[in-house]
C-alpha cells in the first residue's frame, strides 16, 4: 500500500513551506510521495519548494485553473493506492497521516477518511457534516455562528460529536484521505468548482456509488485559516458564491433559481 500527497497552492509560499516542513519533521511511515501543484502563484512558490525539498514533485502550472482541477493535475501524475488531499495551509503532527491511514483502512466500507481539524490554538473547525440542501445548510450556518460565538450548548455539541468516529455525509477538503479506486471511479473531482464546496460534491460522488465517508478523530491536522471566510479575498469570496451556484444547479435544481434572486438581492450576482 502506497500514499500519494498533494498540495494545491496559489500565492501561499509561507504557509506551503510550514506544511512540507511538518511532513519532512516527521514523515508518514508508510511509503509515500509528496507533489505539490502550484497554481501560477507569483510569490516564487515552486522554485522554493524545489530548492528546500527537491525529492517533492512540482507540478507548475501556467494558469490558476482552481482547486478541483489543481488537485486532478496531481492525482493524474501520481500512482499512489491512496490519495491524501492536503491544504498548503495545514501543519500535520507526527503520526497523524498514519493514524488517518489505518482508521480508512480498518473500514472496508469506506472509501474516504478525514481526520479532526483545529485551528493554531486548538480550537475545533467543523470539518464534516451533512450534505448540503437549502434547509441543513440554514442549521449549518446556526450552528456555525453560535459556535464562534462560544454558546455553549453548541459548543459542547460539536465536541461531542467531533470526539466520535462514525460516518458522515461529507469531510473536508483540507485534508482528504480516498482509495485512488474509489476518486476514479467518480471521475475525479469536478472541475466547475473552482473553490470551495468540491470536497461535499466529491463526496456525495463517492456516496452514489454505494461506499461510505469516515470521520475520525483518531487523527487531528492543524488547519490554520479555515474556520472562518471573514478575512478572505474579493476573488474567494467570489469563487464561493460561483461554486456555490454550481452546486445547487448540479443536486437542487429546483432551489437554483431562488438562490441566484437571494445574491441578487444582497448585490453579490455581478460575479455570475
């Protein structure tokens, strides 16, 4: 059994340095490669990474074609049994890819594992959860709310349930363990979410197919900058509300149209 781990980046050369530092202090036991795909960053991402860890792949890319497509170009030029899906931004301790490695594997039902995320002091992020519809996502968004609040019922809610193995709809993208059998089985990621909402899409693909998603705390990744969009960019944000479109228009049709009015009316449908 063999690892392939890949890195999407764009403009992030601090951060992807910090996570290939963290697999270089402690490497995953099982054999493994590690290529990062860069995404026509300017910041001198890929020549970094080819100076300090020349035994990782570098794929550079001459456009940003997004983080679905990005981590296609990498699964495509890789031949590992497993793909780990890994955020540049990400720190992973010592032992954390194998713990992941093994609770997947334990489970012959399940094609996808992820692991705990937190934050750089500790805290929770909510990295797995229900698929996406127009009212789970209306709770989600509650809970996500109350939960940066510090209320604590939520508080204790998302502990609690981050504190159980079990299987869920969806984990997240920031760090994605899948049987490579099972990603081209679905045709790997879908391309037309250029970022965010791909890894609950990848998922669900998965989930057609009859096989299951894992969550596990048995393994925990410090995931730097994803509890929260409020600091992201004009562009992210845009990438959201797109992909976020696409995804109705590809599981809830019907509820597509409502949600093209509700951007129009907060004056977000001038990025569509």
């Amino acid at each position: 059994m063999t690892l392939s781990i890949i890195i999407v980046s764009f403009n992030a050369r601090a951060d992807l340095e910090n996570c290939l530092q963290s697999l270089a202090a402690a490497p995953p036991r099982i054999p493994h490669d590690v290529t990062v795909v860069d995404n026509a960053s300017s910041d001198g991402s890929a020549d970094a990474v080819r100076a300090r860890w020349p035994l990782v792949n570098v794929i550079a890319l001459p456009e940003n074609v997004g983080f679905s497509a990005g981590n296609n170009a990498g699964i495509r030029a890789t031949r590992g049994d497993l793909i780990l899906l890994l955020n540049s931004d990400t720190l992973v301790p010592s032992g954390a890819v194998d713990r992941l490695v093994a609770r997947l594997l334990a489970d012959a039902a399940a094609a996808v594992a992820g692991p705990r995320l937190v934050d750089v002091s500790g805290r929770l992020e909510i990295s797995c959860g229900p698929m996406i519809s127009p009212f789970g996502e209306l709770k989600q968004k509650l809970q996500g709310r109350l939960y940066e609040r510090r209320f604590g019922p939520v508080e204790r809610a998302v502990s609690g349930a981050a504190a159980r193995e079990r299987h869920v709809d969806w984990v997240s993208g920031a760090c994605l363990l899948v049987h490579r059998q099972d990603a081209e089985a679905v045709g790997l990621l879908d391309e037309r979410f250029f970022l965010y909402t791909e890894d609950v899409d990848f998922c669900a693909s998965i989930r057609r197919r009859g096989r299951r998603i894992l969550f596990t705390p048995a393994a925990e990744i410090t995931h730097l900058r994803g509890r929260s969009r409020n600091s992201a960019s004009p562009a992210a944000n845009a990438a959201y509300r797109r992909s976020h479109l696409a995804f109705y228009e590809k599981h809830h049709p019907r509820w597509a149209p409502l949600l093209r009015a509700y951007l129009r009316v907060r004056g977000q449908i001038s990025i569509f």
